[in-house]
C-alpha cells in the first residue's frame, strides 16, 4: 500500500498511486515526504542484491594464521605470504567481490577483531609482492575493522580473455590471526584458486 506519512496522519496520494503503476496489494511499498523520512529514521541500509541465474557465486573460506597472517605494514611485513586467489575470467563482466571476517567484537557485532583489506590486481594470476598501484584494478580502500569489507569493477574490452587476475586478501596488522569468507559475484563464467597451494579450480559453471 503506498501512502504518504505525515506527522499521525496518513493521507494517499492518487497521482502517486497512478504514476507509480500501484497494485493494492500488501508487499510492503509506501510513500513518505523527504521531511517525514528525516524525522523517522536515523540509519538507512543499502543492500546489494543478485539474481540468479544472471549473476554466479563462488563462496570461499580462509584463515590468516601464521605465517600467512602476514599484514601490511611497510618495512616489516611480507606481502607476499598474504593469501592470494587466482580469478580467471572467460569474457568482459562485472565483479563484486566482498571479504567477510568471521569473528566479530563481542560488544558491537558489526565490528570485527581485525582491520581487513581486499583488493584485484592485474597481476596474471600471480602471487603479489610488492603493493603497485598501477596494477590496482579495484580494492575496498583503507583497511578496517567491520565484519565485512567490499569492492566492486567492470572489467572490460581493454583486456584479452580467458584472462587471469589475483585477489589479494590481508589483515593490515601483522600476526593478527583470524577467519574469513570470500564471496564472488560474477555475470560471467568464472573460476579461482588459492596461489600457490595444490588446489583444485572452483567453478561458478
């Protein structure tokens, strides 16, 4: 039912209920005035939603533990031990990638114990060292302590397919241990791998 929401009272608006094309029917739509809205609610959430079949999922698990939790800071960390998945990608597609931690602060769930980071790089499928911004496709920009972080790109013509590109996952703080879940959303044929262990492709066919 669409309605506008003023003060106590509710007053229907049949313009809006024409131009809107409106079924009466429950599902949960309603109209409100944009100083109505301001005076009712404090948080607004943004929820990204995909449809499939058009959109692919891969789900993976992973830990920093050991010496893989190798972090990012400067001078002191190697990079390169951080966990880092090979994604070929068989076409042009759109890609959002997010990086959750599993473990969360007892007090706010919606922080996590470690400040986290993702990002794609254009690096063939290969192991990263060295930070290089100029082969920063995307990332999920300053590492942060919230249960989940994300990034999203359109990876286009500029590219020559079936290609390979590396996802690199850190803590920014080293020995800073902990449990984690990839989920990649592609509208193209996909498949990953952790670099370098033996392990077999995981495929969004």
């Amino acid at each position: 039912m669409i309605m506008i929401l003023y003060g106590m009272k509710r007053i229907f608006i049949n313009s809006a209920l024409r131009d809107l094309q409106h079924e009466n029917k429950e599902d949960g739509l309603f109209w409100i005035t944009y100083n109505s809205f301001l005076s009712e609610f404090t948080k607004l959430y943004v929820c990204k939603t995909f449809e499939m079949p058009l959109w692919k999922q891969i789900i993976l698990d992973g830990e920093f533990k050991g010496i893989t939790a190798a972090g990012m800071k400067v001078g002191e960390s190697k990079i390169e031990n951080n966990p880092q998945y090979s994604i070929k990608v068989s076409k042009p597609c759109n890609l959002f990638i997010k990086l959750m931690q599993k473990e969360t602060d007892e007090k706010d769930p919606k922080m996590g114990k470690i400040p986290i980071y993702c990002m794609l790089a254009n690096k063939n499928g290969k192991r990263i060292a060295v930070l290089d911004k100029k082969e920063v496709i995307a990332h999920s920009g300053r590492p942060i302590s919230l249960t989940s972080v994300s990034m999203e790109t359109e990876l286009g013509s500029e590219f020559n397919y079936p290609r390979q590109f590396t996802l690199f996952v850190a803590s920014s703080r080293p020995s800073s241990e902990g449990t984690y879940c990839i989920k990649i959303y592609s509208d193209a044929q996909l498949k990953v791998k952790l670099i370098p262990l033996e392990s077999q492709y995981i495929s969004n066919d």
